[in-house]
C-alpha cells in the first residue's frame, strides 16, 4: 500500500514497485484517517509511507498503524537523505527509510528485505544509527546547574521532546502514564535550571552535540 498526498509521486511509485511483477499495490491513500481505513480493510502486507507531507505527517501515520495493526511492515520514503529524520522514523517501528528516486531494482530490493524482517536503509544510515547506540550507551554528562543530575528516565524523556514528541507521545513510546511523564518533565526543568521545554531542549541539543 502507498501513503502520499502527490497522486503523480503516488502513480510513479506504482510503476516502479510493479514493474518487477514482483508486488501488488493493494491500494493508496492520500491522508491520515484514509491510510489507516485502508490498511484495516486491505491488510497489506507492506505499507511505504511519504514521511513529509505535511510537516512530518507520515510519523503519525506510522505510530497509529503499529499501534493498531503491529504485524504490517513500515518503509518510509522521503525525498532527502536527512539522517535525523531517518533516525526519528525508525524510532517508530519502521524497518525502512529510502528515497523517492531510487531506481526499480534497489527500490524492490529493499522492499523485498523489509518484507523479510530486514533493515531497508543505506549502509550510512546503519552506521548512524550504530553510532546512536553507542552515544546512548555511554554515561550522559553530569549536570548540577539546579538541582542534581538527571536520572536515566528523565533522559529518555528529553531525548524524546528533542524529537518532537508531546507529553501523550512519550507516554505512549515509554508505557508511562501522562502525569507521570509531566512529573520527570517537571524534574528535568528544574534540574537543568529553566524555566520551559524550549530552553531544556536548546541545552540537551548542546550537549548531544558535544557527546558525538
């Protein structure tokens, strides 16, 4: 199944995964609420998902389909290589992150491997997403500029409104309750000495910096 709002990126993207004869496009949606109605009715087996329109809008599509049908394989297709992007997409239980313009046999190809339980990405890809697993596995900086250092929760937390998540998100990523996750937003805001989110995330974008 296809996910984007462009019916010619739509129909280009149709006659390049059909090409081999190897896949069926099962259907195609252009929003939100159609993506997740189709997907119910189809169950496809795969679903390849334009990450940008609009502002990011495929992320939600993805989140709301694993929570609601965890056995459909996710891929993102963008029209850039931003890694960051990259990253925030497959936090969301995408196996795949390809570009747009990718030819027919590297496009089925990694399609093919998503439908097979593999990694659809670019080998400089898989070395940032190894190199984010080894920034998480050090220590975070110490920090006592308010009130103690963070605890490993209030990390994930920050880490996650650095993404762009909102309080009911992160409850949902981490299996928290909401007030809970205001608390340790709370924490995190106090130890870091400010007053909003914006100002803690300025601060931790500076320090994730400084930690690669």
């Amino acid at each position: 199944m296809l996910v984007d709002r462009d019916s010619l990126a739509r129909r280009a993207m149709r006659e390049g995964i059909t090409a081999t004869g190897e896949f069926v496009v099962a259907a195609e949606a252009a929003d939100e609420a159609e993506a997740i109605a189709l997907v119910r009715s189809e169950r496809p087996d795969l679903v390849l998902i334009d990450i940008g329109y609009p502002h990011l809008g495929g992320i939600a599509v993805a989140k709301e389909l694993r929570r609601q049908l965890p056995a459909t394989q996710i891929v993102f297709c963008s029209i850039t290589d931003d890694e960051d992007t990259a990253v925030r997409a497959l936090r969301v239980g995408a196996l795949g992150y390809v570009r747009k313009d990718l030819d027919y046999e590297p496009l089925s190809r990694a399609l093919r491997g998503a439908l097979e339980g593999e990694a659809a990405i670019s080998r400089q890809l898989g070395m940032r997403l190894i190199a984010e697993l080894y920034r998480q596995s050090e220590p975070h900086p110490r920090m006592r500029p308010a009130g103690g250092e963070l605890t490993q929760r209030e990390w994930e937390v920050l880490e996650l409104l650095i993404d762009g998540e909102g309080t009911a998100e992160i409850a949902q990523t981490l299996g928290l309750a909401l007030e809970t996750v205001r608390s340790h937003v709370k924490h995190v805001l106090r130890k870091l000495g400010v007053g909003t989110r914006g100002e803690a995330i300025d601060i931790a974008r500076r320090l994730r910096g400084r930690r690669r």
